[in-house]
C-alpha cells in the first residue's frame, strides 16, 4: 500500500505545482474606438401665439403643427399625419390651397463665406 501512495502523492503534487505555475496570455487590446459621423437634425418650430391660434381657427381639423427644415407636420384630430416639403414647388401649392399661409416661417440658410 506504501509502495502505490508514495507516487500517487508524488503525481498529485506534481500536477498540483504544474498548473499553477501554467502561464496566462493576457487579453488582447481593446478596440481603437471608431470615427462616427453624427448626423445632426434641424431643430423642430413651433410657433405660438396669435399666429398659431389664426392658423388653427382657419384650420379647425388640424392638431399639431411643426416644421423641421423644409418639411411641414400636420398632425389632423382623426388621427392621421400629413407631411409637406415646402422645397418642392407642387407640394408647397397643395399645402397654400388646402391650409393657407403656413405660420412657421420658413428656415434661415446661413451663407457661408
């Protein structure tokens, strides 16, 4: 029984001390963060006041009302959305005939020098 426990001690101690003296790699580097290009939005408009309430009073079906760039939001009471984009000449006079003056503004374009 001795002549077996002896190298059975001797294995176990063995394999004990050769795994921790086992090396490691250490983890590769993180990433280089990428170079994103962040798209930034024209800022919504809303306009209130006596503009707006004249513009609601001639257009009793309309519920919202925004313009993001060249783009005009109409938001109706049943619901639905109608979207004009003034930069385009047919879309500009489908919005003049049903809705009248917009009371938005349209937007200023910086000149550059």
């Amino acid at each position: 029984m001795k002549k077996i426990m002896i190298p059975l001690v001797l294995l176990v101690v063995g394999v004990a001390s050769n795994a921790q003296s086992a090396k490691k790699e250490p983890p590769p580097p993180p990433p280089q963060p990428k170079n994103e290009v962040v798209k930034s939005e024209p800022p919504k408009i809303k306009v209130t006041g006596s503009l707006d309430d004249d513009f609601y009073k001639r257009n009793p079906s309309v519920s919202n009302f925004s313009r993001q760039s060249n783009v005009i939001s109409l938001k109706k009471k049943d619901g639905t959305t109608e979207k004009y984009d003034m930069s385009k000449k047919e879309e500009e006079k489908s919005f003049t005939e049903k809705y009248d003056v917009s009371p938005i503004p349209p937007p200023k374009h910086k000149s550059r020098a």
